[in-house]
C-alpha cells in the first residue's frame, strides 16, 4: 500500500461513493437485477433524501439470485474503476457478503489488520425464509455477532493506544482462533443458504446485516420496488420500505440525541498514485 497519497474527507468521499452507486444502478437496470437501498442508506434517502449528515456510507440489498448473478458478471468486460469484491474472488476478504469497490482509492480500516479494498458500497444478500425456519434465522444471526466478535480480535491491530494486556489478548486470539477470516466467513455463507427458502415464504432476511433478529421482514415488503431521492438521484427501495424501516428503527423520523449523531466507521481513504 506504498502507492497511495491524498486523503479524501467529508464531501469529497461521499461524491465517490455516489460514483459507485450510479455504476451498480447503471448496471442493474441495464442487466433487469433489482436492488434495494436498505439499513440506514434507506433511513437517509426518507428522512433527508440522501445521506444521514453524520454518516458516511451506502448499503444495498438483493434477492439472492440477482445478487450471486451481480457477484459473477459485474466484473466482466468492464472498464471503468469500479470492481465487486467477496469471498468468490479474494482469498484475504474477511466477511460473507460483497462490497463494490473504487479502485482509484485504498482504504485502510484503523482498527484492523491492512486488507486491498478502496472505498466501498456494501452489497448483502436476502434469502426468503420459511416459518418454520424463523427460529434457525434468528439464532444463526445471533451467531454472527459472535463471529463478528471472533473475527474483529483475529484482524485488530497491536496498538499503543490500547493496553498491554489487550494487546496481549490479541496475540493470544490469534494464536487460539486457528480458523483464517475468510474461512469463517464461508463457514457462515454455507450456512445462510442452507437454511434459505423459496418466494413463497412469508419472511426475507438480510441473514449478513448488523441488527440481529431486526433483519428479519415480512417478504411482501420486498414484493416490488419504489424509486426513493438520494442526493438529486433515484435509487430503488422496497415498496414497504415503512413498515421495514419501522420494524429495524422504530420511530425512524425521529433524530437520535446529539451525542449519537456519529459515524460508525473508523478508516481513512486515500487516492492512489497515477490514478
């Protein structure tokens, strides 16, 4: 990672990710693949129409057939800078569900071990899920907070900002954890689609999300889309984005106190030389 220089900030790196996003639009509604904004980029895109002020990112979902369809073909005969990334095709990624990359930039995530991403759009999978699976859902996603705890010790950083003993923990994890990252990812992928179900189930799930049990929505909330504002652009939703909004955030028009108006990333994103 010696070719990079220029930190992007605030605006500037938001413009970039708004340039990936209209590449995978671009893409999808040329190819007939649906997306769907999802978490708190469909929280910005009703609330403020774009980005949450405090925020710095952009999720989307897709029904598991477009979304292992996008994984293989995006890459194919393009041209441009804009890559999708996952355990398909890159032995050191270090989660289950896929990014789409700028390639003209290098991003260095603070609290982990160094991996070759640039700045990203996360792209998750939905798997329709049955009734009687409902109970394997919700327990393989408390599962992945777990994981998530396991991995987030394997890739951390010795630090000076933290103490001897934590950093000692970490040595010890990594020594422990035999398992690599990637391998851990896959082994939760496996299980994601085993338990995955057909259209005609009443449930869908982002089984790679972060809010637990609150991934879990009624399918017809994904029945067809709607095209919602996003900084002066159209992007599509869920047609219940409402009532799936209401069921991760509650009263999601309502603004978090000050102090919880944060960003929830820790990384830093450069241009690379002779982009």
């Amino acid at each position: 990672m010696k070719d990079i220089c220029n930190e992007i900030l605030g605006d500037d790196y938001k413009q970039i990710l708004l340039g990936v996003m209209d590449a995978i639009d671009s893409y999808c509604r040329t190819h007939s693949i649906t997306y769907y904004l999802v978490g708190g980029t469909l929280l910005g895109a009703v609330r403020h129409k774009g980005f949450i002020p405090w925020d710095d990112d952009i999720d989307i979902a897709m029904k598991r057939s477009d979304y292992e369809r996008f994984c293989l073909e995006f890459n194919s005969d393009r041209k441009d800078n804009y890559k999708v990334v996952g355990l398909h095709n890159m032995k050191s990624y270090y989660t289950s569900s896929a990014k789409v990359i700028d390639t003209s930039t290098s991003l260095l995530e603070n609290a982990f071990q160094a991996v070759e991403l640039g700045a990203y759009i996360d792209v998750f999978p939905l798997d329709y899920i049955s009734a009687d699976n409902l109970g394997k859902a919700e327990q393989l996603l408390c599962k992945k907070t777990l994981a998530l705890k396991v991995k987030s010790v394997k890739t951390m950083n010795i630090s000076s900002s933290r103490s001897w003993l934590k950093n000692g923990l970490i040595v010890a994890s990594r020594v422990l954890c035999w398992s690599s990252i990637n391998k851990i990812s896959q082994d939760y992928d496996r299980r994601a689609k085993k338990i995955a179900g057909t259209s005609n189930d009443a449930y869908i799930a982002n089984l790679y999300g972060a809010w637990g049990k609150r991934e879990i929505s009624e399918s017809k909330y994904f029945d067809s889309i709607v095209e919602l504002p996003f900084e002066g652009r159209l992007y599509m939703a869920p047609c219940g984005y409402k009532m799936y909004l209401q069921g991760v955030y509650g009263d999601y028009m309502k603004l978090p106190p000050k102090e919880k108006q944060v960003a929830h990333h820790d990384f830093k994103v450069y241009w690379k030389e002779g982009r």
